[in-house]
C-alpha cells in the first residue's frame, strides 16, 4: 500500500506517499459531493486522544472532516490523518466512512466515529477501527479562529519546508489563489486556494506533473487548507477521489 513510511514535521511540507495496488497514475476524478446533512459540527477543534496523542481537525459546514493528530507525548510530529464525511442529529456526531493514514504503521484503515457536539464547545468522540487496531476516544474544543474573515492577502508568499532530511520543497502563493511549487528532486505543481463561503478556511486543489520524482504523479487532488496569521503558519491537506493518495503542507513563511 505504501511506497515509503513517512514521519512529518509540524513547520515543513510533505508529500505524502500513498498508492494502493490498484490505483492508477492518472489523474482520478473527485467523487460526488455527499447529501448535505441536516447539520455539522463546524469549526476548527483542537484536543487530545486517550492515548496522550494531541489532534487538530476542521469540520466543514457540509460534515467533511480532516483531522490531524500527533505522535504519542510528542505533538510537534505528526503522525496521521483522518478524514471522512459526518452527520449530527440531536448534538450526536456519526461517520462511517472514515479513513486513518497513519504513518507510523504506513496503513490506511477503514473506521467509523460515534461522538457528541456541542455548538461551538466540545467535540468528543471514539475512533472505532473496522479491523486490526483498537478503538481510540478523543476530547476537543472549540477554536475560535475558525470565526476569522479569510484573507488571501495574508496567505500569499513563499514557504520552503522539508520532504525528507535530503529534500526540499519550494512552495509559492498568490493573492489570488495559485499556487506553484517543486521539489529539489525535480517534482513540479500547480494547484488554487480559495475561500469557503463558511469559516476560516479554504478549498485546494493541486495538480501535479509528470515526473517520476511525483508520487501524486499526473493526478490532481482536492482538499482544505488553514491559516494561522498569527504563526505565519499554513496547513493543508488534499486526497486523491480514491483516498489512495494524497499531500499534507504545513509551512511557514519567514
């Protein structure tokens, strides 16, 4: 399923290497957008996991969700994403298409999530693996900064950060929403940020060429992407329509 295991560092940008058997090189197209749900729990939540891991997630105003979470005792690594689609009913939060890239174990697990919500407040929950690992609670609370107005402005500049210990990436932003970068090993994107209509938060989408030295090799993937003006801090996360394969970026710029 895995290329290469990968650990990412918070403040560098990473590729992710992940490419099941039977994905091809192309580019994949982005499934259909689910049913909205009667209502989300929108926002950016911030917590930890009972297993002393630290997590960081948007949900968006139609029940996506991307959540990122840390190694063990160690939240400045991170060690993997969740990502699937919610619904909540009553304050109940469900998901049963969740997706875990965990790259300690360099694995992609199928799972589902049971929680409760409340408006702008918690988020709780537990993470229940379909087979292999042990279900995982999780405690959040609400981030205000999701209140924030997107400012393009703001996110436009150049961030430089790290694939491996051997590679960097070289990644530019406009204040209109492109996006350009490449690799010190010669993989080259382009890709667009824009504003969502709801919250602090922004819609990807990264096209990548031809090269070898690409894992997302010709194919285009969609995601989110957050920024903490404070920090300089830009953070993002795309998947391919498969879930197969995909890139994190969190950089800053100088």
């Amino acid at each position: 399923m895995y290329r290469k295991r990968m650990v990412i560092p918070v403040f560098g940008l990473v590729l992710l290497q992940y490419l099941s058997a039977c994905s091809g090189a192309g580019d994949t197209a982005p499934p259909s957008p689910a049913p909205l749900p009667t209502a989300s729990a929108e926002g950016l939540w911030t917590g930890t996991t009972d297993t002393n891991r630290t997590i960081a997630g948007l949900v968006l105003d139609n029940g996506v969700y991307w959540i990122l979470y840390s190694v063990v005792g160690n939240p400045s690594t991170v060690a993997g994403l969740v990502q699937g689609d919610s619904s909540l009913q009553n304050g109940v939060l469900t998901s049963s298409n969740a997706k875990d890239f965990n790259f300690e174990a360099g694995e992609i697990l199928d799972a589902t999530i049971n929680g409760s919500h409340t408006t702008k407040q918690s988020l709780t929950g537990t993470l229940a693996y379909v087979v292999g690992r042990q279900s995982t609670s999780f405690t959040t609370a609400y981030d205000s900064a999701y209140d924030l107005i997107p400012d393009m402005n703001a996110i436009a500049g150049t961030y430089i950060g790290p694939v491996t210990t051997t590679e960097d990436v070289t990644v530019q932003v406009s204040s209109n929403g492109d996006i350009s970068g490449k690799s010190t090993t010669g993989c080259t994107f382009t890709g667009s940020f824009s504003p969502r209509t709801h919250g602090n938060v922004y819609d990807v989408t990264i096209a990548f060429g031809p090269q070898d030295a690409c894992s997302n090799k010709s194919s285009t993937v969609r995601g989110v992407g957050f920024y903490d003006a404070e920090a300089k801090r830009l953070t993002s996360a795309a998947l391919n329509g498969t879930r197969t394969n995909g890139f994190i970026f969190i950089g800053t710029k100088p």
